[in-house]
C-alpha cells in the first residue's frame, strides 16, 4: 500500500510538472503565475484533443487515464522487483504515456494532413477557376474528398458557413481544428482572395500546392532515412529489460532488488533509460513547420 501511495504521488506530481510547463498552472485549482483563474485550461486540453482526432474524449477522462496507467505501471513494476523506489518512477515515467501517444497520434494526423493539402489546393484551385465555383463551396466540396480524419473539421467548419456565412469564423474554426500550417496559410489565402478579390488566386495557390509538394517530399526523405535509426531506438528499452529480468534468476534474484543498494541502482538505470529514450528522440526529429496564421 505504501508503494501505491508513493506512485500515486508521483502520478500528481508528473501532472503538476507536465501543465505547469505546457500551460503555466501553479496548482491543482488551476491558479496561473499572475494568480488569476485558468478557466480556459479545460478548453485548451480539449482543444489538442481535438487536434489529435479525440474530439469525443473530454479532459476529465484524459487525466483519468492517466493518473490510472501511472498506478498501473507503479503495480507491475513493484510486483516484478519488489521495492517501492522503483515503483514510484516508474509510475511517474508510466503517467506520461497517455501524453506521449496524443502527440504521436497528433503528429501522424499532421502528417496526413500534410499529404492531402497539395492535392486539396489544386482541386480548390481547378474548381475556383475553371469550373466557376464560389470559394466556400470550393473548399467545401474539396474537404469532402480529404482524408477521413480530417472530414470533421471540414464539417464544422461547413456547420459554421451554414449558421453564420462569415468565411473569416469559417476558416478560424478550420485552422483551430487542423491546427497545420498549410492549413494555415490556404485559409489566409482563399479569405483573402474572398473578402479583397483578385485575379491571381489560381496563380497564388498553384504557387502554394507546389511549396507543399516540395516541403512534402524532403519530409518524406528524411523520415525515410530514419527508418533503421528509429527501429534501433526500440533496443533502448528491449535491451535493459531483458537484462534485469535475467537478473531475477540469477544469485539471490529478486531479493536483490530489494536492497537499498538494489533499489538506487534500478532506479538510476531507469533514470538512464528513458533519458536515453528521451534524448534518442530529440537528436532524429524532424522540424515541424511553425504555424503563422494561428491567430
């Protein structure tokens, strides 16, 4: 019992820790550094829920699932070396999971979206130009042929033409739910060409779909260089695993991690692994493309 209350102690503390630096809260009330309310804290989780294609998982559940996967790290990492100080890490390093696939799956949303838009700029472009199309309904009618996981945000967006037909608040409900930089700068772009006018649209976005299509092809490049390296990357974690759990049957075994001596050398070693973990995805991560038109 002491072990699961050490790790669930540490689970809250991995969470103070992770929005103290992601959303600047000084405490569990949601207090900021001026000392005003962080109502929109709730908002902003949501919102990268969103992002990341979960717009049916409210915040609530994410943090459950969190502080949950933190107790059950912290329980089979007890049961296997029998030590609180092992599991009160491994709970912390355990509760980052669920933050670390959001962002994986984020990130594999981002680059979807990044292979549809050259094709999604031409199409708008084709129907703008020479089929005659209004630009909402050119966006419109391109969005229903994107990626699947992209569809929702086109029909929000659609949802708020509809209500509203204010194209600005249809392209800022668009770009929030993207949240890409393509995405980004097509929308500025057909707002601009919608409210100003112009001749040089079809100039301007085949301009466009040819920068993406470039910017496209190197990513691909380079994450096709990496390929091998992130395949290595996984020895990190099998390797060291492996070891410890041939340790328990050797010499005294589990007892061995009981120890004090046992306890502060696993929990240096677990220290070591995911910082080499950690640093491994620093050094092979491709630059992503700052959002400029976020606002």
């Amino acid at each position: 019992m002491t072990a699961l209350g050490l790790s669930f102690c540490a689970a809250i503390g991995v969470h103070l820790i992770w929005t103290r630096w992601a959303h600047g809260l000084r405490n569990l009330r949601g207090r900021t550094a001026a000392g005003t309310s962080r109502r929109g804290f709730g908002d902003s989780i949501q919102r990268w829920l969103v992002q990341a294609g979960l717009e049916d998982t409210r915040p609530v559940e994410f943090v459950a699932v969190t502080a949950t996967i933190g107790l059950l790290g912290a329980a089979v990492t007890f049961a296997v070396f029998g030590s609180p100080l092992p599991a009160v890490l491994a709970a912390g390093f355990a509760a980052t999971l669920p933050i670390a696939s959001y962002r994986s799956r984020r990130r594999r949303r981002a680059q979807r979206a990044q292979e549809a838009w050259p094709h999604l700029i031409e199409e708008i472009r084709i129907l703008t130009g020479s089929v005659g199309r209004s630009i909402p309904q050119a966006l419109f009618e391109a969005g229903s042929r994107a990626p699947k996981d992209l569809h929702k945000a086109f029909e929000a967006a659609h949802r708020e033409w509809l209500i509203t037909t204010d194209f600005a608040r249809t392209t800022a409900v668009l770009k929030q739910r993207l949240a890409d930089p393509t995405a980004d700068a097509a929308c500025e772009t057909l707002l601009v060409a919608h409210e100003v006018g112009g001749a040089d649209l079809d100039r301007r976005l085949e301009a466009l779909a040819e920068d993406r299509i470039m910017d496209l092809h190197g990513r691909r490049d380079a994450r096709a260089k990496q390929a091998g390296v992130r395949f290595a990357r996984w020895f990190v974690l099998i390797v060291p695993l492996g070891m410890a759990l041939a340790g328990m049957g050797v010499g005294d075994g589990r007892d061995a991690y009981r120890e004090p001596t046992g306890q502060l050398l696993v929990a240096v070693g677990m220290v070591m692994i995911v910082g080499c973990w950690v640093w491994a995805g620093r050094i092979m991560q491709v630059p992503e493309e700052e959002r400029v038109f976020d606002r």
